[in-house]
C-alpha cells in the first residue's frame, strides 16, 4: 500500500512524514525516523526501533540476559518445560 507521501520500504513498512508520538513507548518520533499504520480508523507512528523489537518479541527472539534466571542444572521435561534438576 503506497501512501501520498511515504515511502514504501522493503516488507511494505512505510516511514513516517510528520513528527508524532510512539504508541508503543510514548515518545516523540521526528519526522522520518519510524514507521506509521492505519489502526481501527486512525493512524498511529512507532519509532523504527520499537517496532523492530516487537517484531522480535513477537517471533519469541527477546534480546535479554537470561543467565540470572538460568543458575543451577536444569533439563526440558516430556511437556517441553524448563525444569531444574
């Protein structure tokens, strides 16, 4: 979808033309530095950065340190759970 205006990338992820406010972390997205999408009749903006990582947490690709969590021996059970051991 081409909007008057924007510039289609590659996927169809089109940047922003006007300043406007992240609706996934609320901050200001200047001109030209995110992406916008028409949402339930309106549209909304999102910083290039937001939506790259919603993407990621969406493929279940979250980018955190998990070794906190992970001390100790631990093995997957017959369900495909986490179990220590």
């Amino acid at each position: 979808m081409q909007v008057r205006g924007s510039v289609d990338l590659q996927g169809g992820a089109m940047r922003n033309k006007y300043a406007g406010v992240c609706y996934r972390c609320h901050g200001n997205v200047p001109a030209g530095a995110g992406h916008f999408e028409r949402h339930q009749g309106q549209w909304r903006t999102q910083h290039a950065e937001c939506a790259i990582k919603a993407r990621q947490e969406a493929d279940g690709h979250i980018d955190r340190d998990n070794s906190v969590f992970l001390e100790g021996d631990w093995a997957i059970d017959p369900r495909g759970r986490f179990i220590e051991v």
